[in-house]
C-alpha cells in the first residue's frame, strides 16, 4: 500500500506505517519518487 497526501507531517507518515503504508509520498515534492517507486514495482511484477 502507498499513500499519496498533502500533509506529509511526521505524525501522518507514523499514522500511514502503522497502518500498513509501505511507502508514504508528498505530493507538492515526491512526485517524482512515487512514480519511480509505481514503475519499479510494476516492473517486477
């Protein structure tokens, strides 16, 4: 599971993990990762 959010505080990136996340991403400045992160699991699939 991934999340995409707003509010990449340390408290909602804690709450995320906790209830799974296996990666948590901003979406004003990790845009870019994520969608390297999506590609890279796509790939090994």
């Amino acid at each position: 599971m991934v999340v995409l959010t707003n509010y990449p505080t340390e408290a909602t990136r804690i709450a995320c993990k906790d209830a799974g996340a296996d990666r948590v991403f901003d979406k004003s400045t990790e845009l870019e990762e994520f969608f390297e992160y999506c590609l890279s699991r796509h790939r090994n699939v």
